[in-house]
C-alpha cells in the first residue's frame, strides 16, 4: 500500500507541475496579449482560476504525505512518548473525519452544481467542486496508512509529529541563538 501511495503522489506532484506551467502560460499570455495587442484569451484567467483550485487540493495530498504542513509542537512537544501517540491518533481520526466532511460537502456541491455552467468556458461548475472530492479520495488512504501504522506500532518515538517546524524558526536553544 505504501508503494501505491508513494506512486500516486509521484504522478501527482508532475500533474502539480505541468498544472503550474500551464497557468504560467495562461497568465503570462494573457497579460503579454493585453499589453501588446490589446486583446487576450477570455478562457485564461477562468481556467488558471479552475487550474489553481486542483493545484491547492492536490498539493495538500502530496504535503500531507510528505508530513509539510505547518504546526505547531508547543503542547504536543512536552509530552511523553505515550502522550504524543495519543494525540497523534487523535489528530489522525480528526483528519479522516475532516476528509469525511470534504468529501461530503464536495460530493454535495458538485452535484448541485452540475447543471450549471461556467461563464467563460461554458463547461461543469461540477468541475471545481470535484477537486475537494478528489482531495477526499487520495487522503483518506494516506491517513488509514499513517493510523495503521500507529496501532500496529510500527512509529517510533521519534517521528510522532504530523507536521515540521517552519524553516524560519532557529533551531537549537535560546543561548546559541543571536539577536
């Protein structure tokens, strides 16, 4: 299961990019066109709208995966190893149940929204509300994984924080650090 998951985020991440390029292209040649010939795409802001929503939502499986989201350790941080499995099964069923509540939410809203068309583009409003549902999909197994993981006590004491440090904040202890 492991390999499947490292698999689908490795796919993922080059959608992420190829995603990128495109709103990159979208954007900048739109404004290219606006500036030089007074004209430009009426798709492209629209679609780098569309594109950029499924790059925030698949983005947050491959971070997921990967532990990337920002956190804090100020009370988890002080606990024994115990304490600090607890939570962090706690925090795991919490997701499952947030990617619950996406994936109903999404699920809902996309087909509310299925019939109705887009200004531009003129196609599914189905279409944006389905990357919440996707996002719901591709978790779910990433945290299941990690839960297992937990229970099976196949995590060691040292890895039972679901989240880094931000690369902003000094490591080390008050005195090494200068002002």
């Amino acid at each position: 299961m492991n390999k499947v998951i490292d698999l689908y985020c490795k796919l993922i991440a080059y959608l992420l990019a190829a995603i990128m390029t495109a709103m990159v292209v979208l954007v900048f040649g739109n404004v290219f066109m606006r500036y030089v010939f007074n004209s430009g795409f009426t798709i492209s802001e629209e679609l780098s709208r569309w594109l950029f929503v499924w790059m925030t939502f698949l983005g947050a499986v491959v971070a997921l995966r990967e532990n990337g989201h920002l956190g804090t350790d100020f009370l988890v941080g002080r606990l024994n190893p115990l304490g600090k499995r607890i939570f962090m099964g706690l925090s795991l069923l919490l997701m499952l149940f947030c990617c619950w509540l996406i994936f109903k939410g999404s699920y809902e809203q996309m087909l509310v929204n299925l019939d109705s068309t887009s200004a531009v583009m003129e196609v599914s409003l189905g279409w944006v509300y389905g990357a919440g549902v996707v996002f719901a999909i591709l978790a779910a197994p990433i945290l299941l994984m990690d839960l297992w993981r937990l229970l099976s006590g196949q995590v060691d004491d040292d890895h039972l924080m679901l989240m880094q440090e931000s690369e902003d904040v000094p490591h080390g202890d008050a005195s090494t650090q200068t002002k």
